[in-house]
C-alpha cells in the first residue's frame, strides 16, 4: 500500500510538472498576423555582410634609458590602434625578477616605468618585453580592429597565447647595464646612467 502511494505521488508531482511545458500561445508568443503589424522587415546579419578587415602587420620598437637613480623607462612606437592595452615587463636575466606595468597606446607611442627597486637596477642583463595581451582583454574598438581571437594581427611578432584565447603579439630586446660591458655574441644595446 505504501508503495502504491509513493508511486501516485511521484506520478502526481510529474503531472504537475509536466502541464506547465504546454504549448499555449500566450502574451509571449506572437501568432503570423502580429508579426507584420509594424510593416517593417526584419532584418538578419549574416556572415557574408561582415566587413573584409585588413590584417594588420604589427610593427613595434622599444627604446630604453637608466635614470639617476638607476632605474629603467621604457618607451617606444608601434602601429597598433590608439588606445590598444599593453603590458611591459623588465627581467632580470641573473635572478629572474620581474617588474611590470600595463599602458595604453596613445598617439603610436608607449611610456611606461620606473622599473626596477628604489636602491637601483644592479648591473647585469635585462629582457624588456612589450605584449599585446589576448583581445578578450582589449577595450571594444581594439577587438573590432584586431578581432575577437586576434585574428587580423600578422607579422613576425604575432604567436598564440598561451592560454589558448588566440593570437597576441610579443616583441622582447635584451639589453645590458653597467659600466663594463660583458662579452656576448647576441644583438644587445648596453646602458649606462644618464
């Protein structure tokens, strides 16, 4: 008996649930005639109405300077769109110490810094590294540009991200500070205090 009970409940809670699924036309739904009521067409995007968009060759340049307190600015030029986000890192090779700071892009230039502790940057070799982070990170008007996976970026600086939110560009130079510059066989721009 008390199974037969059960099953009646559980019958009855599905019944419930299953009247509310109807398929009654209410305020929600609009029959054939309301649909024209406006006179106007509705109008559908397509894919083919989207814009051919250029790929755009990225093109960025650094330059760097020590000041009297032997700490770093970084500044340079790119033709990446006006406002576009970017990241600068400075590294320390010896250590691996980080420091970084995010800028925008206004008038095809870039400033970012100091970079490096308030008792100065030790002698040695630094990596300074510019990034374009992932387009999901990009104010709209930059995703429109780049695209929503930076699909149009091009050129020798674009690889994928890394966390797989598509492409990003990267440009690093390796520079050395100090006053006797080390032997290296690798392209490297030696700074000294100004």
């Amino acid at each position: 008996m008390k199974v037969r009970r059960r099953l009646s409940c559980v019958g009855l809670v599905a019944l419930l649930a299953l009247s509310g699924c109807g398929n009654d036309t209410g305020p929600e739904e609009a029959g054939p005639e309301e649909d024209m009521t406006n006179g106007q067409p509705e109008v559908v995007a397509t894919d083919e109405a989207a814009e051919e968009v250029e790929p755009l060759e990225v093109d960025i340049s650094v330059a760097a300077a020590l000041r009297s307190d032997r700490r770093l600015m970084v500044e340079g030029e790119t033709n990446l769109p006006e406002g576009a986000r970017l990241l600068i890192v400075v590294e320390r090779e010896l250590s691996g110490v980080r420091w970084q700071s995010r800028t925008e892009v206004q008038g095809s230039r870039f400033e970012a810094g100091p970079f490096g502790p308030g008792s100065g940057l030790p002698d040695g070799g630094y990596t300074i590294t510019v990034n374009l982070p992932e387009a999901s990170v990009q104010p709209s008007a930059i995703r429109q540009r780049i695209g929503d996976q930076g699909e149009h970026l091009a050129g020798p600086l674009i690889r994928s991200s890394r966390h797989g939110l598509g492409q990003v560009a990267s440009y690093s130079r390796r520079y050395l500070i100090g006053n006797e510059p080390r032997r290296t066989t690798d392209e490297v721009e030696v700074l000294g205090v100004e």
